[in-house]
C-alpha cells in the first residue's frame, strides 16, 4: 500500500471507526493503488485494524514507523521483497455484512481475489456458538468465491478465559483456536496456527516481548510475527525479513519507542521468526 492509500487508511481509523465514508475513500484509493495483483483483504479486530497502536502513536511517529501499525503496509512490502503478485487491503470487521459485501462488490470483477481472517477479541463461551459464528464469517466470504486463510490467535500466558482462544472452551471440550480450524477444514479454508508460532517465540523472548500488557494486543515485534505469519501462510513460503525489520528498527529509534524487543535487538527478534517458521515446512 502506498503513502496515498495510508493516508485515508489514517483518517479512517482517526474518526469514527463506523464512517463509512472515511473506508470508501480507503478502500478505492487502494484498490486503485493495487492495479493488476490480486487483491488480499485482510478481516477481523483490533490486531489487523491497528486501532491500538495508532493511538499509541504520536504525530511525530515517522512514516517508517506504519509498516506495524497498518498490517497492509508491512504485508505489501514482503509481498514486493518477494516478487509476488498480492496486495493487502484492510476489510474491516468480518461481521459487518453490508459492509463486506460493499468491498467485494468495489473489487468488481478481479479475479483470484483473497482473504485473511483474524480474530483477537473476546470469543462465545460455547463450542456451538462459536461453530455457527465462524460459518457465518467464512460463508460470506467463500461463497463471494474468494479464497482465503484463517489464522489461530494468539494471547499471552494467564489472560481472562474469555480472551484465551487455546484453552477448552469447557471440560473436555475443545479450545476455540480449535473449533475455528474446524469450521475452516469443513469449509476448504486453509489456516495458519500463529498461536503456537507465539508460543514457540516465547519460549525465546517471554510473553512480554511479543503482546502490550492486556497479554492480547500484540506489540510491535509481536506484529512483526503476525506479518511474517500471514505472508507465509498465504505464499507458501517464509519470507525474508531482513530489509523490513532494518526499516522497522530505523523507525523504532527515530521514534524512541519503548519496547521489550529495542530496535538494535529486532534484527536478531527477525532472524528467530524467519527460523520458527522455515520449521514448520
């Protein structure tokens, strides 16, 4: 995405996040930005709208600085290390049907156009509930005829069990991580587990290092993660991270953010996601 489509992706988020006036003039302006590759929209919650850390940051936060801030703009510039056709869009919320439909219908006739499926927020406290919700979700969008990936989410060690989308939903009863990449399978949505790829990154730099302290948000090397995440999962392949964490840590010391990971440590923070991932096949 480039600086023109930041820009109302900006005053989406700075006014009423229900405007929608302010994601028309997004959404045509990067669908315009887009040109021939295939279109990827990006739905769910906070963590790929981007809301908290927009708000986190101030004026003087440098442009570098909004690869991490808005998902789509990290996304695009790996897809663009790597040579592929793609390029993210942010859909808003999956729930918000006439809105969803207003995208795809915006996109006209593309072909091959994507989605990824993301969601961070407090989950229904059953397994039916939340079965139906998930169908509902992907059904908009599979019978739309994209296709798409759907992403575990991930939160920090001891967060209230409504937020905890890999602990049983009730005894014996399977996690909602799990009931998700269910309703993903019987759908022929492929999806990506980031919450175990969270996990295993814990083990090495702590939950502090990778999630804001609600142990939900996820901080800025937490996002990176997520963009290494999605760019996997929809490519096939782990992406090289170099030239964006060396952008990112130029940023984070201009800025003078305070992080677990400091900008002089995420070259290295970069290198243990790249290698977490080329794990997993």
């Amino acid at each position: 995405m480039s600086a023109g489509a930041a820009d109302p992706r900006s005053a989406w988020l700075a006014g009423d996040q229900h405007a929608k006036s302010r994601r028309k003039v997004y959404w045509r302006s990067a669908i315009d930005v887009c040109g021939n590759r295939t279109p990827v929209l990006l739905f769910g919650d906070s963590i790929f709208a981007g809301e908290v850390e927009f708000l986190r940051c101030t004026d003087g936060v440098p442009a570098v600085f909004l690869p991490v801030v808005f998902p789509e703009l990290g996304l695009n510039r790996l897809f663009e290390a790597a040579n592929k056709p793609l390029f993210a869009i942010f859909g808003g919320s999956p729930d918000d049907g006439d809105a969803v439909d207003a995208l795809i219908e915006m996109l006209g006739d593309r072909t091959g156009a994507r989605f990824v499926l993301q969601d961070s927020g407090p989950h229904p406290s059953t397994q039916e509930t939340l079965a139906a919700l998930m169908s509902a979700r992907l059904g908009r969008l599979v019978d739309a005829g994209l296709s798409g990936l759907v992403l575990t989410s991930p939160t920090a060690s001891g967060v209230m069990e409504r937020f905890d989308w890999s602990r049983p939903l009730s005894e014996g009863a399977p996690s909602a991580n799990d009931v998700t990449v269910s309703v993903a399978s019987e759908r022929g949505v492929p999806s990506s587990d980031f919450a175990a790829l969270m996990r295993e990154l814990a083990t090495k730099v702590g939950d502090e290092a990778l999630f804001q302290p609600d142990g939900v948000h996820l901080s800025l090397a937490g996002r990176l993660a997520l963009l290494a995440a999605v760019c996997k999962g929809l490519t096939g392949e782990a992406p090289v991270l170099d030239g964006l964490a060396g952008e990112l840590a130029k940023g984070w010391s201009e800025a003078g953010t305070d992080e677990k990971v400091s900008a002089s440590e995420l070259p290295n923070f970069a290198r243990l996601v790249s290698e977490a991932l080329a794990r997993e096949g």
